[in-house]
C-alpha cells in the first residue's frame, strides 16, 4: 500500500484527470501512529503505577480500580485497531479511497472503524464509572454528594445505550458496513450520515465529561477547606479539564471530516484524539491515587517516615483505622469517628457529612485516598 498503490490506479486509468499523484501519496499516518501510541504508553505506565500503589502501599483495591483496569484493557484493543486502519489508509485523502484503495479493503475498514468505536464508547463508559465510583467513596458521607453521583451514574449509563445504539443501528439492515455514497450495494441499506451519527455521539460525550469533571469542582467548592489545600486539591483533579478539552478538539474535527469534501483527511487525527480522550480519563482519574506511591518512594530515598504512617501517628491517629486489608472494615477501607454522643439532628446532618467530605478530601491531598466511611459529629452547621 501507498506508493505503489498510487501508481498502479494512475497507471490503470481510475484516476481521473487533475488528481496528482503527489496529492494522492500525502499522508499523515505516521505522526498519528507516533501520538498514538506515546499516549496509549503513558497511560499504561500510569494505570499501572496506580495499580502498585494501591496494592502495594495503600493495600485496597476498590471496584474504581477493577474500572480502571478494564477501560486500560479497552483502551490497547482501541489502539490496536486505530494503528491497523490508519495502515489499511482509513485516514489517507478521499479521493485516494474511492479511486485507489481496493473496494474489498474500504470493506475491511468500515467494519473495523465500526467494532473500533463500540469499544471506545465501551472503555469511556466504563473509565468515567470507574470516577464516580472514587467520587461515591470520598463523599460517602455526604448525603447530597451522593444523591448527585448516583444520578450521575444513571445519566451516564442512559447516555451509553442510544451511543450504542446509534453505532449498531447506523443502517438498515443491520450492518457493520457505512458504504459510501458510491459504493457498490450501497442501495441496499438505509443509513444515516457518518457525521449525523458521529457529531451526536461526540455532544452526548462531551457532556459526559463536563458532568463527571464537573464532581469534583463541586466539592472543591463546597468544603471548607485553606487556599492552600484547594489548590492542591485542585491541582489533582486539574488533568480533567484537559480532558474536556480533547473532547471538544473530537467534535470539532468530526464536524470537519463530515462536512469537509475531502472527509477522511482528518480520521487520522480524530483517531489520535480518541485515544486521547480514553488514556486522559484514565490519567485524570488515576493523579489522586499515585500520591501514596510517591511518598513511599521519596521516604525510601530519604529515610524519613512515610507519609502514611505518620499521619496515623498524629493527634487523630486513635480516630483512624488501619486501611481495609488490615481492618476488614468494608469496601471503603477507612473509617474516621469524631467525637459526640451519636444524637444526630436534622440541624447537625449536613454538618456532619461536610465535615467528613473535608476530612476525606484532607486525606486525599496528604495520602491521596483515604475515604471517610462513618463520621459522627457536633459542629455548627453550615450555611448554604
């Protein structure tokens, strides 16, 4: 394929006049493949590193984690049929697949883009559930905050089927083809534009990000917490807006590769963004649990106390248990108990689940997951 490729279609006449072969032999692949695959290594390496701090220091490994694992296990499948179809010319100039690139290979194509993006829906599903289940868990003892993530979560999971749906049922009958207009069989079915599909998927997906991101800038705002400590929250869950970013980039450039004439020149890039998009969730969600793995390195190198232990040696230390492999306290792995004789008013409620969501999110600037399962105190409630 390429060069040659070219060649022969001018040779055999299926190109017609004006279309060079300079033109037809440009490409964009390898810089796309490059993207690609530094992306999908970096988020390897950080889902890993994750993985090791909490098995190996934090030791608990939460159904976010099992999450995670599953969208880094989707992600390389994606990977994989992205850098097969950029090969097979997917993201080459339109003229160069309707006048050079054989029709049994545009076949071959349309359903590996097809099964491709089933799997990207499926892995930004499963990454973004995998967030707020790490939401549900700081927050657990905020009765609003939860409320809010388990409507999230409902949102999240009423927006996955009509994607699905629309990539499934993109033709009648039913087919993992999207033949081109002049396709041979094309008569056969009744579709709906690349684009019509592709541009809804992209807005659903956009507002996804926005509604999962948007959690912990919520929190941010609503706990009392020193400049300090926000902005050290704030720089853990910062890589989230990024992401929201690349999913806007993802819509701008499937707006372009539907309704630019020469359509598939920007696949390639939409590709590299897509991937993206998954290892940038993945990476945003990850930042607050490699923080445990960090302080054990940098304590080994300077042969201070890890941070962990020496939280738990502090003036709270008896009000904080031992993580979930050592308690066997639940799935939440910590328990936080203030003071108070356990008379809980309607007054005092949301005060009490303020203050455990400042003290879970207190753990997640110094130890980067310790989650607050139970809380029971007296404060002043704080207004609204």
């Amino acid at each position: 394929m390429g060069s040659s490729d070219v060649d022969n279609a001018i040779a055999a006449g299926q190109v017609p006049a004006g279309i060079t072969a300079a033109y037809l032999k440009e490409s964009r692949d390898e810089s796309s493949i490059i993207a690609i695959l530094f992306v999908c290594c970096l988020t390897v390496l950080v889902v890993a590193s994750r993985c090791a701090s909490r098995l190996l220091v934090v030791k608990f490994f939460g159904c976010d984690d099992a999450l995670a694992v599953v969208g880094l296990a989707l992600l390389l499948a994606f990977v994989v049929l992205c850098v097969i179809l950029i090969k097979l010319g997917s993201g080459r100039h339109y003229d160069y697949i309707q006048y050079v690139m054989p029709l049994s290979r545009v076949k071959v194509t349309e359903t590996l883009d097809f099964a491709a993006h089933i799997i990207y829906t499926t892995a930004l599903f499963a990454c973004r559930f995998s967030g707020l289940l790490f939401f549900h868990r700081l927050c657990a003892q905020s009765r609003r905050f939860v409320i809010t993530i388990r409507c999230a979560a409902a949102l999240l999971f009423l927006a996955y089927i009509p994607q699905l749906i629309l990539l499934i049922l993109h033709c009648l009958p039913v087919t993992s083809l999207w033949p081109y207009a002049w396709q041979p069989g094309v008569d056969d079915y009744t579709c709906l534009a690349w684009g019509v599909v592709y541009v809804t998927n992209s807005g659903i997906s956009l507002v996804c990000d926005m509604l999962l991101f948007g959690i912990p800038l919520a929190i941010i705002r609503f706990v009392k917490l020193s400049r300090k400590r926000k902005i050290g929250l704030a720089l853990i869950f910062f890589p989230g807006l990024l992401v929201i970013g690349i999913s806007i980039a993802r819509l701008i450039l499937v707006v372009q590769g539907q309704w630019d004439p020469d359509e598939s020149w920007t696949y390639d890039p939409m590709l590299a963004i897509e991937v993206a998009e998954i290892g940038g969730t993945l990476i945003a969600l990850s930042f607050p649990g490699l923080k445990p793995l960090f302080d054990r390195l940098i304590s080994k190198r300077s042969g201070g106390t890890n941070a962990l232990s020496t939280f738990r040696s502090g003036a709270d230390s008896s009000h904080v248990k031992q993580p979930h492999g050592a308690s066997g306290n639940g799935e939440f792995g910590w328990e936080i108990r203030g003071g108070g004789d356990g008379a809980n008013s309607k007054d005092n409620e949301d005060s009490s689940s303020t203050n455990s969501i400042i003290r879970g999110v207190q753990f997640v600037v110094e130890e980067s997951d310790c989650i607050p399962l139970k809380e029971i105190m007296h404060s002043k409630s704080i207004s609204e």
